[in-house]
RNA sequence: GUGGGUAUAGCUCAGUUGGUUAGAGCGCCAGAUUGUGGCUCUGGAGGCCGUCGGUUCGAAUCCGACUAUCCACC
C-alpha cells in the first residue's frame, strides 16, 4: 500500500492510494453495499457506470447471512459480488450498537442479539478480523464502540480507552491473519478509528495512541450521531493536527454534500454515507441546483430530467413525471433510477473536488457549491 | 315490478341509550432521514353526515317521503 499527497489547498488533500484491487483517487466517497449490494436493486456492473471506487460492505450483516465463511468458501467478497475494485469492510462495531436491542459490552467484546433471528452472538476485536479476513475486503476496520450523543465525559472516556485497547488487539490478530497459507487477502489494510464523543481533549488523547500503531490510515468515528453540525466541523479540526500527514483518512458515515465539502476543506480524504441512497429510495434527491424531492405535486407533468447538467443513466433517459409515477405506484424502477442518480452525483461531487483541488481553487469552489446544494429545487 | 339492505373525508368504514368544534385506516399535500432492518417518524389539508320534511331544548343517530345504489325474487 502507498498513498501520496499530490496537492494540497490548505488542509484540503489531493491524494492517491495504492491497493491490491486498484487506485483510489481521494478525497473518495464510498458506496455502500451493505450485504454486498447497493439497496435498490444496483449490482457491481452498475457501480462501475456511476463512478464508484469504492464499495463498502458490513461485517455485521454479512457474518449474519450469508456468514462470512460462505463467502470465504466462495472465494472472498469481491468474487462474490463480481466487483474487482478495491472493497471496504465496516467493523460491525457501529451494528452491534445500532441494531441490536440487547447487547452487553464487556473488555472482551459485546454479546448482542441478531436482528434477523434475536440469537445471541459474540463479538469482539478477533472475531471482527476474522470474519473481515474471511471476506477478503481490501480495507478492514478496526472494532470500536460507537458512543451514543450525547455521552457523558466518564463512559466517553472510558469506552475510548477501551477502543484503543481493542485497536492493539485489532492489529495483532490481523497480522497473524495475514501470515497465515490460506488467507485469501495476505495484504489487507487496517484503518483505526478515533473516538472520544464530543470532547476534544478525549479526541486528541485518543489520536496520540491510535497514531503509535502506526496503520494503514486513521478514521474519525462516532460523529454525526445527532450533534450539530458545527460540533462535527469542530471535532475534526481539533484532531486533524495530530492525525499522520502521509496517511489517508477516514471520516465514517458522513454525510450530506455539505458536510462532504466541509470536511475535505479540514483535511478528509474518505468518506461513507447511506444517505444518497437511502434518501433516493424516499424519494430524496440531490442535484447541481439543491434538494428535490421527487414526490412533490409540483412534478406531476415536469417533462425534463431529474438534473438536466447530469449524465446519469435516470438523467439520460426518464422525466421527472415519469420516475414521480414510478414512485407513486411503487415500483422498484423507481428506487433503482434514484439511488444510481444520487450515488452518481456523488461520486461526480468527488471528481469536482479532485478537480478544484488540482486547479488549486478549493476553497471558492467549496464555498459556491456549499450555497448551491443547501438550496431546494 | 315486489321484498330487504346501504347512503358519514378522495377510498373503505367507525360513530355508545339522541348531548359541545363528527373520527380511524388508507390515499393526498409537506417535512425529517448521516460507519442502511427497502424502514420509520413528524406535521397539514379535506365532510351541508344522500335530499326534503317531521319529532325534540338538542338529530349523523328517531320517524316519513324522495333519490341513488346493492342483493334476492318475479
């Protein structure tokens, strides 16, 4: 793995990552595909055609169904899915304290209950290597706890503390995954992840740890979790400083276009959200003129594309009367057309970026489409 | 034509022994959604209670006629 800094605006970083399954030109959205497949019936043939670099699947889910041992037997994820490009896999740490009703966490790890079948699982900081080792993801997280907003200075401090010491764990069963004959993935890559809920001495404290293991890149988690936004701006401009320059990282399950511009402007060069997709399938769009909402009575017999400056197949080929329709009557066409729209505009929200920040003219760039995107059609 | 049933929101229907500004679900209109349980949540608009008349302090509710509609039988 070799990443390198090409150009900076600022703290604003044009950067490219080497991987076994390709290059990633950051800064980067990923794609998520939780159970390896984007929601909304789009295939890895399709990721190819809106721009994706990087798919993201989860370990939580896919230890569930199929098992990772299944994809193991079939010859790791990115065979399984057909996607040749690089993959990252999510801990499942997020899951087991998202979607699970009952959990207990203890030093070893959290006992939680399936979502599918309520049975119980353990989960720890091994389990959570194995299984990614088995999935053969090129970028593996590492098991943390997602703190709940708002938290209290004493559990964040202790949970935080806790995650470095799962962290060392983390890098340790993975370096005896890697050396072992039959791994199928001999190179994968640890990012650690950077907790400490909204306290920013607990936040640098935790940087300082997580940066003596020296990994392959470095993660902020725990964030949009229901703080204001400001507060998240916040947060990583107080842990930006201490974060290794010459290492990729990771701002985790953010977010809007804003909150994307936003930070690539503080230093980030990776990024995840379901929030292009989900909101597609809700009818939520996002386009070069702000916010739409598809379902508005306002569409009813509007004969032009969802965006008439995109190039994706929706905006290629169907009205905004015609997906309305298709949304009305509940077909999955619908729910298709507009998760291939929003992923597309925001994997072409990402080459604009690389762009402005080539041209070295970031900084007004982010300013315009900030106004621009917040705005409503 | 005869007998019986029904008529309340766009749709399907609740509505106590008659008692304030008549409700629900769905639909419609609008908003939320941040390391994904194809969810979920939050607001809003919308009714001359088929029509006319009667009983009553008071009628969606009781009575009559009419109209529409459904079922059965001629």
């Amino acid at each position: 793995m070799s990443f390198k800094i090409i150009k900076e605006n600022g703290s604003a970083r044009l950067g490219v990552m080497e991987t076994v399954h390709g290059v990633i030109k950051t800064p980067v959205f990923m794609n998520v595909g939780t159970i390896a497949a984007i929601k909304g019936a789009v295939s890895a043939l399709d990721l190819e055609e809106i721009g994706c670099q990087v798919e993201l699947s989860n370990t939580y889910h896919l230890h569930l169904r199929p098992g990772d041992k299944i994809v193991k037997t079939m010859g790791g994820l990115h065979k399984f899915m057909n996607w040749k490009r690089p993959i990252l896999t999510d801990s499942g740490g997020f899951q087991v304290f998202s979607l699970s009703g009952m959990r207990k966490i203890s030093e070893e790890g959290v006992v939680f209950s399936s979502h599918i079948d309520g049975r119980k699982i353990f989960m720890g900081p091994e389990e959570s290597m194995q299984i990614q080792s088995n999935l053969a993801s090129t970028i593996a997280m590492a098991f943390d706890e997602c703190v709940e907003n708002p938290a209290t200075y004493e559990y964040a401090k202790n949970s935080m503390e806790r995650t470095v010491r799962w962290l060392r764990r983390c890098k340790a069963e993975m370096a005896r995954l890697n050396s072992l004959p039959d791994t199928i993935n001999k190179k994968q890559l640890l990012f650690g992840i950077n907790q400490g809920a909204t306290f920013r001495d607990l936040r640098i404290e935790n940087m300082k740890m997580t940066r003596e293991m020296d990994l392959d890149g470095y993660a902020i988690g725990g964030l949009a979790v229901g703080e204001p936004a400001e507060v998240m701006y916040d947060i990583i401009e107080a842990v930006e400083p201490y974060m290794p320059k010459d290492k990729p990282r990771y701002l985790m399950g953010v977010g809007t276009p804003e909150n994307i511009l936003e930070a690539v402007y503080r230093g980030v060069d990776f990024f995840d959200c379901v929030m292009p997709s989900r909101n597609a399938r809700h009818g939520h769009l996002f386009t070069e003129d702000g916010i739409m909402h598809i379902l508005n009575a306002k569409f009813e017999t509007d004969d032009r594309p969802i965006d008439e400056s995109c190039s994706c197949p929706a905006c290629r080929n169907f009205s905004r009367a015609y997906i309305r329709h298709l949304f009305k009557a509940k077909e999955m066409l619908a729910m298709r057309l507009c998760v291939l729209h929003n992923l597309y505009f925001y994997n072409k929200m990402m080459e604009n970026i690389r762009l402005a920040l080539e041209e070295d003219r970031y900084e007004a760039f982010y300013k315009e489409k900030t106004k621009k995107y917040t705005q409503r059609v």
